[in-house]
C-alpha cells in the first residue's frame, strides 16, 4: 500500500487539456503535489500564472488558483524529469482516429516514450485516455518495460481506469460517477484504488483486469451510438406513421425499462462518433455498433433532404448553419455534424454561412465557409437556416431578421415552432414536424 506520507507527495498528470488540468487540479487541492507536463508551452505558461486555458469549465478557474497559491501544481513541458519525481503518473493524452478509421497513437506513443525515460522502480502508471481493449497492457506496459528496463507488474506497476466525465461539468462528475479501476495484477490495482480513494474521495468499481475497464469506458459509447441510433430511426419513422417523436419518447420514457436517446441531426464530438471504431476495427465488423454509425451519419442528409424538399435546388441558394461546436455550449468542433452539413452543402454548391458565437471569424473560415454573425444585414438574405447546436445565445434567437428564409431545420427539435410558423417560416425537425400540416 502506498502510505499517506508518498501519497500526499508526487503525481504527475500528462496531458494538460479539459480533462488533464481539472484532475491535475482537483488531485493539487486533494494534498497531493502535482506537476501537470504538455507538449503545448502556451498552456505550461498559463498553468504557472496560476491560471486555466480551458474555458466554461464551472469551478476549474477557482481550484487551479487555489492549488498555484498552495502550491502544489506546477506545469513543465519536461514530461521525464515530471515523472522522476513522481509515484504516481496519470496519462490523459489523447487517442485519435483518422479520416480512414484508423487508431491514432502519435500522440500518446510520444508520452509513454517520455515517461518511459522518467519512470523508476516502484512507480504506477495510470492510463485514463479511453483507448482499444488490450492497449494499456499490450501496446503501453509492453513498451514501458522495454524502454526503463523495469519488470511489468514486479518493478512498476500498471493500471487503467477511464475518464466518464462530461464538458461544462468534469468537477461534479469525477464526484459522481464511481471510478472504474482495472490493474496488471492485483498490486497494481489496489495501489490505484488507494489512490484515487484520497484524490478523488468518489465510489469506485474494481473489475478483474485491465481490458475489462477498457472495454467497459468503449461500450457505454457504443450503448450512447446505438441508443441515438434507434431515435433517429423511430424519429424517421413517426414521421411516416404522422405521430411527434417528442411525444412519444415522453410517454415510452415513463416507464423505467424505456430509455430511449433523444433524436437529432447527428452525434459529433471526440467520444460518440470515434469509439465505436475501438471495437469495428478489432473485428466487431457487423451488427448494431457500425449500423449505429452509419444511421447517425446519414443523418445531415435527412436534414438537407427536408430542406431541399422546401427549397427546391440549393445552388446558390444561403444557407446558414447555427452552431459549428458539435453540441450545445461547448467550443468543440471535433467530428461536429456540422463538418458534415458543410461537406454536402459545398456539393450541393450552396452558399453555406456559420454562425457560432464560441468561434472567431478565423476559426469559422478554417472550414471553408463564411463566418456570419447574427447582428449582420445579411441575415436576411438567408434562404434556409438549419440548426445544429443549440448554443445559449439561440434560446432568445430573433427569427424576423431572416426575412427570405423558407425554412428553418430544427435540427435539435429545440427552437420554438410556433413563432417561425407565425412568421410564415417552414418549420422542420427530426421526427417533431408539423404532423397536421404535412398531411
Ligand atoms: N473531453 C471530454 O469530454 C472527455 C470525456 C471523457 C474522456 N475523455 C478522455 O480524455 C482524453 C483527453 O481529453 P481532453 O478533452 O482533455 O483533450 P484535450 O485535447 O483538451 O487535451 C489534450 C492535451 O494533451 C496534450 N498532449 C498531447 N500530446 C502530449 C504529449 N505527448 N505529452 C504531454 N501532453 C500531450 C495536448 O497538448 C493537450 O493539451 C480524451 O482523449 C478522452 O480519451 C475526454
């Protein structure tokens, strides 16, 4: 058992991002002493200034100045020398995934080669990074022995236990939800318990080995894949049948074994739409995980399709999209079904505007598309509004300045049908349209 004494002394935390600095932060004001490393100098900078680069993340401002002023977090871009001093070491870089669906480990392979060199006798290595089955084990540990020269399981020890927060609310949900600890070995597992106990004070779970927490991180995204999928599809499908997919998921939703998602234009971010590749790609090639990809794919189709129904041809026709973020109140574009939306439209040889209120103008333009902001006369030249995520700022969105528009896709089935249809504004949705109206 590690005694309170190492405990309370070192951890290193690799990977400073949304997720990194918030545990980096709350393990500094949990009595541990805690040296964040990254690649990025801009953000080991900010760190030391006792300040956080992530943004609308609630109390992570508050815990990174309250652990700057103990001082027990500091940041270095020098991951080795970070570890040398550490018991404990917690990787949260990233895994990717390509445009050909392939697993990107550049930046993880790098971190682990750092550590590697740091690493010394004694020392636990916690993977938090949601990554394919068998990767701490195989892939990681393996290379770690091989590069320190230390046993696997003997010299140092290995453990995995995933990250299950969510953006906007990390520090209420490392409180929340149990931790999920797997080891190399029974050591290695009750050596991360014991870890987390103090840092985190949270439930936690412990399952017999490393590719079960693995594994188990990859399935809740897949269960979330398939769950939005069936929406979609029941969505589409009142649709035909002439029933409201809201109302229905209400009344089915009363009874506890209903859990059905909501419906929507698409599944963005870097967890939903990239994990279930953790599993096509290691052979589960068939079945509910890669339809579930494919039917919330299609979904910025359906979404065109409605408006091209209204419409007619959409050459040279404006259309804006609200929201480039993936969803609602978050500054992430990452696999956003924007991208999609954006990627059809330019086929369709539309003039496709965004408007993203977290996005500067340059950031918007990145994606070969103009930037439009909702103070600007040239809203009302927009012939088709559609949108994606449903930011804050659009709860009190003024439909009359888009006075040529013919139609507004709801593609959140959030904005408030009877005002765009006061205005003689189409109103559609996935699986809310206008039952009545249609028929
Ligand atoms: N963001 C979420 O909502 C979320 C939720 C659950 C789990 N996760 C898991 O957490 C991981 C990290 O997510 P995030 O949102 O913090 O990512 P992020 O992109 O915000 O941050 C990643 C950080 O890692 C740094 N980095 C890259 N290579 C490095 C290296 N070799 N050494 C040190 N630092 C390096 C980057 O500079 C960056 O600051 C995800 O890949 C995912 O597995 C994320």
């Amino acid at each position: 058992m590690i005694n309170q004494e190492e405990t309370l002394a070192n951890v290193t935390v690799v990977g400073l991002g949304k997720i990194g600095l918030t545990l980096a932060a709350v393990f500094a004001n949990n009595h541990f002493n805690v040296y964040g490393s990254d690649i990025n100098e801009g953000v080991v900078a900010t760190i030391n200034q006792g300040k956080s680069h992530i943004t609308n993340e609630p109390g992570l401002d508050q815990l990174v100045a309250a652990a700057y002023n103990s001082k027990t977090l500091s940041a270095t871009t020098e991951t080795a020398e970070a570890v040398a001093k550490s018991n404990i070491v917690i990787v949260i870089v990233p895994v990717l995934i390509d445009n050909q669906y392939n697993v990107d480990y550049q930046f993880i392979d790098a971190a682990v080669k750092e550590i590697a060199r740091g690493m010394k006798e004694d020392t636990l290595v916690i993977f938090e990074t949601t990554i394919p089955p068998g990767d701490t084990q195989y892939r990681f540990g393996k290379k770690l022995q091989e590069l320190s020269g230390l046993r696997l399981g003997e010299e140092f020890y290995l453990a995995y236990s995933p990250e299950r927060v969510y953006s906007n609310r990390i520090i209420e949900d490392l409180k929340k939800y149990p931790k999920i600890v797997g080891g190399i070995n029974e050591k290695s597992r009750e050596l991360a318990v014991d870890f987390y106990k103090k840092a985190l004070n949270c439930k936690l779970i412990e399952v017999s080995s490393l590719e079960t927490a693995e594994f188990s991180k990859v399935a809740e995204c897949v269960y979330r894949d398939v769950n939005i999928a069936l929406a979609n599809e029941l969505a589409k499908f009142t649709e035909k049948i002439g029933v409201n997919m809201s109302e229905v998921r209400k009344a089915s939703n009363s009874q506890p074994y209903s859990y059905l998602h909501e419906p929507g234009i698409g599944v963005g971010g870097h967890c939903i739409p990239i994990y279930p590749y953790f599993f096509i790609n290691k052979g589960l090639t068939k079945g509910m995980t890669p339809m579930a990809r494919k039917i919330n794919d299609s979904m910025a189709d359906y979404a065109i399709n409605k408006v091209e129904e209204e419409v007619g041809s959409l050459k040279d026709k404006n259309v804006l999209i609200l929201g480039l973020a993936y969803r609602e109140n978050v500054k992430e574009p990452t696999k956003s079904t924007t991208l999609l939306l954006i990627d059809r439209l330019i086929k369709l040889r539309a003039n496709v505007f965004v408007n993203d209120p977290l996005f500067t103008n340059s950031e918007i333009k990145q994606y070969g598309v103009s930037p439009l902001s909702l103070q600007s006369e040239f809203t009302s030249k927009m012939d088709a509004v559609i949108l994606q995520a449903f930011h804050k700022a659009y709860e009190s969105l003024d439909f009359t300045k888009f006075i040529s528009c013919k139609i507004i896709l709801d593609g959140r089935n959030k904005l408030n049908k009877n005002e765009i249809q006061r205005l003689g504004i189409t109103y559609r949705s996935i699986g809310n349209d206008d039952i009545k109206e249609r028929l």
